[in-house]
C-alpha cells in the first residue's frame, strides 16, 4: 500500500499542491485515492453512483 501511495503523490505532484493548499486536505485526498486503487471491492460508491473497477 505504501508503494501505491508514494506512486500517487508522484502522480500527482504532491510537493507542489502541499505549497498551495492544506497538507492535510491533500493527504486527505491521497488517502482516499490510495484507499481506492487498493480496494478489491467490485464496485467503488463515489457521489453516490457505484463504479466498477
């Protein structure tokens, strides 16, 4: 998982986004998204619709 997460920041440009906002809303977010790759759940619910994976 922790190699998911460092993949997710790279991706995402975590050190530039941490200049600009909240580092603890981006860690919030990559959170969700690392929790979101990793999950082995068939469907994901985002916004109330469930998306396959």
């Amino acid at each position: 998982m922790y190699e998911y997460r460092e993949l997710i920041k790279q991706n995402i440009e975590y050190d530039v986004l941490v200049q600009s906002y909240s580092k603890d809303k981006i860690n919030e977010i990559v959170d969700i998204l690392t929790e979101t790759v990793c999950s082995s759940r068939k469907y994901i619910r985002a916004a109330g619709a469930e998306l396959s994976g």
